[in-house]
C-alpha cells in the first residue's frame, strides 16, 4: 500500500487543527503582529459578536478590548508572557454591558529568533469576576457592619461598604422606634409608619437626596419599597420615567430622575418577620443593571445587617432603661449648705454602676460620696442603688467613715456570696461583683475633713491659692473583694474658699489634679455657680483620655457663720444643769427662736447634760448650732452608750434620754476619740409658719 509524504500529512493536520481553533473555540484567539493588529481571530470568540470578520481584521487590538495595550506591548518587547491579565471592556456588538476578560499573551519567533508579533488569549470570566465581586463585598459587611452596637455606625458602615464596591448610591431607612431601642413591628408594616434616613452614601460630587440624613418621614404607598417592606422580599425594579408608582412619592421620583437611576434594588432590613428598616440600592449611568445574582447577595447583606441592627436595638433598650434606673436611683439635686455648695457632674453620661451622693450630717456636718460598680448595664444599676441606700442607712448611725466602709464591705460580700449561688446558666453569676467607694465627712465647725476609701478613689482638693492636691488616702479593700483589710481613715483641713472634687473614675482623678486648667483656676470662680465651674471642666476634658462615664462631685467650702454656732464647757457639778439652761434660753433669743421650741430645747439641754453629768466623764461640753435645724449636743469624755429606757411609773430616773428623744425630731450618738457625743435635732419654724 502506498503511502503519502509523512511531512505533508503532519501539515494539513496542524492546518486542520489550527482552522477548527479559529473557526470553533469559545476561547478568543487572536494573532497580532509588531503593530498590534489583529491578522487572525476566531469567529467564535464574544468580541466578534455583531462584527464582520473582514471589519476585525487589521484593526488595533485595543480597540477590541479596551486599554488593554501597554501590557501587551510589554510582551512584544520582553517576551515574558502575559499570564491571566484580568481587563474590562465593552464590546461594539453589546456596548450596554461591561464584560471582564482574562487575557493570556505570548510572544511569536520564527525559528530565527526574529519577532513575528503575540498570540493573545482572551476568556470571557464575566461571571466569575461578578461573583468574586459579590463575595468581596459581603465579606467586607462582614467584616465592618456591627463592629460597634451604635446603629448609626452600623448602617453608614453598611453604605460605605456597598458604594462604589456594588451601588452607585446607597440609602438605609430605619423604622423610628427602632432607633429608640423598642421592638420593631410585624410585616407587613403598618400604613404611616416613621422611618428616618440614617445613612446615604453616592458616587456623585452633588447627590439628588428626597430627604435628608436624620429626616424622619412616612412612606407613601404602594411602591417598590412598601412592597418589600410589605412581603419582606426584596425587589429589582426598572426605573422607567413614566412608572406609575413614581406619582406617588414625587420627592423621590425626582431624586431619581436628577441621579439618572436606571435600576433599583429594594431589600428590606428583617428579621424574624419584623420590620427594622429598608436598604435602597440604585445603579446609574454605564454601570450594568442588577440582576438575580444581585438580588441573592442583597438578601444576605439584609440579613446581616438587620441582626447587627437589632444587637444594637437591644443593646439601646438594656442602656436605656440602665440609664433611667440609674438616674432614678441618683439624688436629684445636690444637697447644698450654707458652709458647703455642691454639684454633680455625670462625664459623657453616667456609667449606670457609677453614683454620687451628699448626705445631711447632725451638726452642720456633710458627707460626701461617690463610688463605681463593677459591671455594666441593669445589673450594675441595681447594684449600685443597693449599695447607695446601705450608705445611706449607715450614715444615720454616726459612724466614722472606716467603720461605715467596713459595714458596707460586708454588706457588697453578701451581695457577692448570692450572686455565686445563681443558676450556673444566668450570665450574672460570671461576673464579680466589686466596688469601689470614697465616703468623707466635712465639718465645717472644725474646718477640716473625714475620709477613708474603699479602691482606688480619692478627692482632688484645690485650696484658695491654687493649690492642686490629693489627700493621701489610706486605701482599703474593694468592696466585695476576699480581702480583709481593715479600713483606714484620714483628716485634713479644707480651708474657707477651697473646693473638693471626687470622680468615680481614677484617671479622670489623675487628669484632673495634674492637668485640669479650670480646676487650677477654680478660685477665681468667686461667687460664681458652681456649675459654671463643672462646665469648663468638661469642655477642657481632652478626646484620648480613655476615662470612662464617671460620676463627679464638686463642692466648695464657703465658711459657717459664727454667730449661728455656740459652745460652753462645764464642770460635773450641780449647778451646771441651771447655768447651761440659763445660756440656752439666753443664746436662743438671740436667734429669735419660738418659745415653743425654745422651751423644748431648754429641757433636752437640762436632760442630756443631768445624764452627762450622772454617768458620764468631765468635763461637760454644750454645743447649738442653727443651721438646717436647731441642734444640741453635748458631749463627755466618757465612752458608756447611753440607752433609751421606758421607766415605770414608780421609777425615780430613767426618763432623761427618753424625754430628750420625744421631744426632738431626730435623736444620735457618735463616738470620737476623745468621747462620745449625744446630740438632737429640731426643726425651727419660719416666721411664715409662725404666722
């Protein structure tokens, strides 16, 4: 049998597979030569839709796929192959569609070494690049929305995330409630419902807005976005100029008139068929319209952004009804004396665990506190009003500010004790509980102040001549901790003129003793109000310090008057009684005291000073001081308590105490090292009560 030349066979099959390539791949290949124009390409390839085979011939290859030349030509002249070069072109048989091509060229030598021109490969990956698109941009909503629970921030995360990356302008409207922390509606939303614009987003220098950021509107109905908001599916809708839906809501008609909108992708922002808001998307101008791919990828972004929407609604109701708790829990005005003005200060807010407190004392005194529960939200509040009230049940005792912290102590390791015997599934059981706590007394008889802590707090004491101090505090246990270290106090003096600062905070305690300009100058706020002087504080508060919500207490110490405040000292002698009555009634007419309470008084003075003298230590020490009330004390250096007792009818003794507690309307002791202290307290009627 006879056989052909072996060599021609080889070329008519390579012509014949070289043909079926030009005439047949879905891949577009292309020969070009050293001017970059196009000698061959295959019929099959998409740049040759709707173009002759004659038209493509010779033309610049760039003008098939775009600026796709210099990479190319980088080919031509090194001949390193191009490899995957991904390019985006628009093609003369479909301009309305922009479509991604991976290109892949190589360089073409005859066997001489001498350039003949590139090969080029070009693969139609529209698809794929879209997905990949897609993808990029629910991983980067991911990976930002949600970040922090403040919804605002997470919606203007969502519209940066989107524009340009999927839209060309991005709106999110939320349900007005929702904003507010309460629970959103069921679908379909009810007619009239407020949404407010929280965030907009668009790729144009000037934006056509219907309404603007913070607006708070009603949607007309029906409309694409009604309807979504109606069914909870999301919509891809033609806008066409003449749509009928587009009389309806005439501000947005014309917004999207002005931004040349073509598509609109309408997504509600749902979660277990309620209604938290609604996500508009819309493409303008050149860029392709949303299709089914898109409408996918927009209920994926719906859903994640409309659980991060109500992490944060939830996140504002527990805040909220923390902060009126917290503020129930809080004194509403400071209690302000003559010898000691005061004022509170809540720094960005009040932490709900954070409280502040003054809390009337028998003679003239005050006591100052502030502390912070550890924590956050309902739990701290309740917390934190626990402990205030503790505080304030033992201020009535007269204890010493070591002794009421001990007390106090305890009282925070017994909440801690029933806060470890919950469930082990309730979340409150993880968290410790501890506090820290400053409580100190001011006397303005003696000028000076009382102090022992719990933590870390202490005051800030600026005197009248600038002078920026901290009182050295003794620091005692936290309260609520295993520690058993006693507590520890300190006294020091508080001039006329100086003022007090406390913060639950200890850096913003820090700040302000090293730092704080208006705090430095706060002698020259003279008689100025005191909230002036918290102002200034605030606005001189630096972005960085990285000091949470503290609870602040100012207090300025003005002088006691001295003609409202006397005392007499007695030997334990018999006739002391009669002269401490005769001074009584005297001093008491000097302040123009009824002859009610003045005979009263009288007799409290001769009871409680028989008792000292009786049963208790020289010498004998009266004291009266008209300020909020009329008080007496009398004081002895002896330490026997004295006990109220109810004597018989044919009893001699025992009714001195008992007397002396009936006739006042408040009635204590209080030890101190030099003695004890027994004192009442009346109240004196105006001349508008008298009259």
């Amino acid at each position: 049998m006879a056989h052909g030349d072996p060599g021609r066979e080889v070329e008519e099959t390579a012509a014949s597979m070289l043909e079926a390539l030009f005439t047949r791949s879905p891949v577009g290949l292309h020969l070009l030569d050293t001017d970059l124009r196009v000698v061959r390409v295959n019929t099959s390839t998409p740049a040759m839709a709707g173009v002759s085979l004659d038209d493509a011939i010779g033309q610049p290859f760039q003008a098939m796929y775009g600026d796709v030349e210099a990479p190319v030509r980088e080919v031509l002249d090194t001949g390193v192959p191009l490899r995957r070069h991904i390019v985006r072109a628009r093609l003369k048989g479909d301009p309305s569609q922009e479509r991604h091509f991976e290109i892949t060229a190589l360089r073409l030598e005859d066997p001489h070494g001498t350039v003949l021109g590139v090969a080029v490969t070009a693969l139609d990956v529209t698809e794929r690049e879209r997905t990949r698109g897609r993808t990029r941009v629910l991983d980067a909503v991911r990976r930002t929305v949600g970040r922090t629970l403040d919804m605002a921030v997470s919606c203007e995360d969502l519209v940066d995330a989107l524009v340009p990356a999927f839209a060309d302008f991005a709106v999110v409207e939320v349900v007005d409630a929702v904003i507010r922390g309460d629970d959103p509606p069921l679908a379909p939303l009810p007619p009239n419902t407020p949404l407010m614009r929280v965030a907009f987003r668009s790729t144009a220098a000037r934006p056509p807005q219907a309404h603007p950021v913070g607006d708070v509107h009603r949607l007309p109905g029906p409309t694409p976005f009604t309807q979504a908001m109606a069914d909870l599916r999301p919509r891809v809708v033609a806008l066409a100029p003449d749509a009928p839906w587009m009389s309806v809501d005439p501000p947005r008609a014309e917004a999207i008139r002005s931004s040349s909108a073509h598509t609109l992708l309408a997504a509600p922002l749902a979660l277990r068929d309620t209604v938290l808001g609604l996500l508009s998307l819309y493409r303008t101008g050149q860029s392709p319209p949303f299709d089914e791919g898109d409408r996918e990828l927009a209920v994926e972004l719906a859903v994640h952004t409309a659980l991060c929407m109500d992490n944060a609604r939830r996140f504002t109701r527990e805040h909220s009804v923390a902060a009126t708790v917290h503020r129930q829990l809080l004194p509403r005005s400071p209690e302000t004396h003559a010898s000691l003005e005061t004022a509170y200060l809540s720094v960005t807010g009040a932490d709900p665990g954070a409280w502040y407190d003054t809390i009337a004392l028998s003679s003239a005194r005050t006591a100052l506190v502030v502390g912070n529960v550890s924590g956050s939200g309902l739990n701290a509040a309740a917390t934190m009003g626990q402990l205030r009230t503790v505080v304030r049940s033992l201020s009535t005792f007269d204890l010493a500010p070591d002794e009421l912290l001990a007390r106090l102590h305890d009282t925070a390791a017994q909440l801690a004790a029933e806060r470890a015997e919950l469930p082990l599934g309730d979340p409150l059981r993880r968290e410790a509980l501890t506090a820290d706590c400053v409580y100190a007394v001011h006397d303005p008889l003696t000028g000076r102040c009382t102090m022992a802590g719990a933590g870390r707090l202490a005051p800030v004491l600026v005197c009248p001549d600038g002078t920026v101090t901290v009182p050295d505090t003794p620091s005692g246990p936290g309260l609520g901790t295993g520690e058993d270290a006693p507590f520890a106090t300190v006294e020091f003096e508080v001039p006329e003129g100086s003022v007090l600062v406390f913060a639950s905070d200890p850096l913003l305690t820090s700040y302000l003793a090293d730092s704080s300009r208006p705090l430095r100058e706060s002698p020259d706020y003279g008689e100025r109000p005191l909230q002036d002087l918290c102002d200034d504080i605030v606005y001189a508060l630096p972005p960085g310090l990285g000091a949470g919500d503290a609870a602040v207490l100012i207090a300025r110490v003005r002088s006691f008057p001295t003609d409202q405040f006397t005392a007499w000292r007695f030997e334990s002698e018999p006739t002391a009684v009669a002269l401490a009555r005769k001074r009584t009634r005297r001093q008491l007419a000097e302040w123009h005291v009824d002859e009610e309470t003045a005979f009263n008084t009288e007799l409290i003075i001769s009871e409680l000073v028989t008792n000292a003298i009786r049963y208790g230590s020289p010498p004998v020490e009266v004291r009266l001081v008209n300020d909020r009330s009329l008080t007496c004390e009398v004081c002895d250096t002896g330490s026997a308590a004295p006990h109220l007792r109810h004597a018989r009818t044919v009893d001699e003794g025992g009714r001195g105490l008992f007397i002396a507690a009936q006739l006042a309307e408040a009635w204590g002791t209080r030890y101190t090292p030099q003695g004890k202290t027994i004192w009442t307290e009346q109240s004196v009627p105006t001349h508008q009560d008298q009259g």
